[in-house]
C-alpha cells in the first residue's frame, strides 16, 4: 500500500493500522524525519514499511516511485493523504499564492497519486484508491475558501475515477473527516485564538458527539475502504465528523 503525507496526522495512523493487517506500507513524505517515525512506529506489527522521500506536486517522480513500487511489490491500495492549510481568512484577503500553492498540493497532488497509480491497477485488474477530502468538501468552510474549493474538487474528482475505473476492476473512494487533532488542524487551533486549547475545546461542543476527531476515528474507515470488506464500494464520499454536518 502507497501512502503520501504518510510522516504525521492521518497518513501516520493509516499506514499504521494497514500494517496492523499485515499491509507492506510504501510510507511517503517530504518529511523525511517524519517518514522515518512512521516506519519504526511500524516496527513490531504484522507488517511492514519502507520510507520513500516525496513530494507530490513532482508528477514525473510520483509516477516514477509508483512504478518501482509496482514492480517489486505490486500495487493494492493508493491512499492520496498529503494536503495542507491556509491562513484563516476572508476569500477576498487571501493571496494568489497562497491559492496556488494550496491547489498544486491537494489537487495536483492527488491528480499525480491516481494519474500514477491507475495504469498499474487497470493492467492487473484490481486496485483501491482512497483519497483523502475533507467534510469542507461537502458544506464548505468559512475563512478556508481555498481549502474547501481543494477538497470539493478531490471529492467530484475521486467520483470521476470511480465511473472510469470500476469496469477494469479499480475503486476509488474518499474519506471525508471533520476537524481531526492532528498537526494540520492544530494550525487552526493557533490561527482562530490566543489560547489554542480554549479554541478546541469551543470547537469540539459543536459536535454532537462532544469532541474532535481523533486520527484512528478516519485512520480505521480509510483501511476499511481499502480491504476487500469493500468490494461493493466505489465513488463514495464518507463523512466522518462527529455529526457536525446534521447539528
């Protein structure tokens, strides 16, 4: 299994409980400390990880890792993880860069991780992919303009993949998380108050269910998606979010 962003937060814990089933783990990042953490938090489950440096804005090395991966370990599950934030602020405040740098990581990058992957998983007939959106996909979010028009565009785009793909044997799902406490979100927590802790706990008594996501709360669903328990699921969009979205 090949996962970006894999060297904290979500992709960590991902390609933690898929070793935990006994997954071979491609761990990837442009943080290679941060990889190195995942792989020897691997060390002692039923599987294994190797550590690959990535930065996947660069198609032409994203699709030539995928494609070692494939030789010599095959090509199961993708999982499109990496992804990032931006400053809390109006859609009219914010900058040209920032919208550029925000749309090459989560939309170019997850465009390079499926555009990669799906010759390998087309040509052996099978494969999963799951890629992840964010519920600010589905109801958008104030003051992350940019980051809600990103993750809308994963969430119609993994659909897309989906209609192509499924007749040659390949799914493509997306996981779609509320605020999970992972290092991401913990910019949030810094950009919307002096007290980040106060920020989190003001945010968490939105959730019906009384708290923030925690990254075994998408980590577990994701692995789910990616098993074969799933062979009937493709094009789907699940929301994991506490109930945010129906409060």
């Amino acid at each position: 299994m090949f996962v970006t962003g894999a060297g904290s937060g979500l992709g960590r814990r991902i390609s933690y409980r898929a070793a935990e089933e006994g997954a071979t783990v491609i761990v990837t990042d442009v943080d290679s400390e941060g990889g190195a953490g995942t792989v020897e938090l691997i060390e002692g489950t039923p599987g294994d990880a190797v550590f690959h440096e990535l930065d996947v804005t660069d198609g032409a090395a994203f699709h030539d890792l995928v494609g070692a991966v494939a030789e010599e370990h095959g090509l199961d599950g993708v999982v499109n993880n990496a992804g990032i934030a931006h400053r809390a602020a109006d859609t009219e405040e914010l900058e040209e860069g920032e919208l550029e740098t925000v749309l090459d990581v989560n939309v170019r990058g997850v465009w390079n991780g499926c555009h990669a992957a799906l010759p390998h998983m087309k040509a052996q007939g099978s494969g999963s992919i799951v890629n992840v959106a964010s519920l600010a996909g589905f109801i958008g979010m104030p003051k992350q303009s940019i980051y809600s028009l990103t993750k809308g565009a994963v969430l119609n785009f993994t659909r897309a993949v989906a209609a192509e793909a499924g007749r040659e044997g390949v799914r493509a799902n997306a996981v779609c998380p509320g605020i999970v406490d992972t290092p991401l979100a913990r910019q949030a927590f810094d950009a919307y108050g002096d007290d980040p802790e106060a920020v989190k706990e003001r945010m968490a008594r939105q959730y019906p269910l009384g708290r923030l996501g925690e990254p075994d709360d998408v980590a577990k669903p994701a692995v789910f998606l990616l098993s074969d328990d799933a062979s009937w699921i493709t094009g789907h969009g699940l929301v994991i979010d506490g109930g945010y979205s129906i409060s």
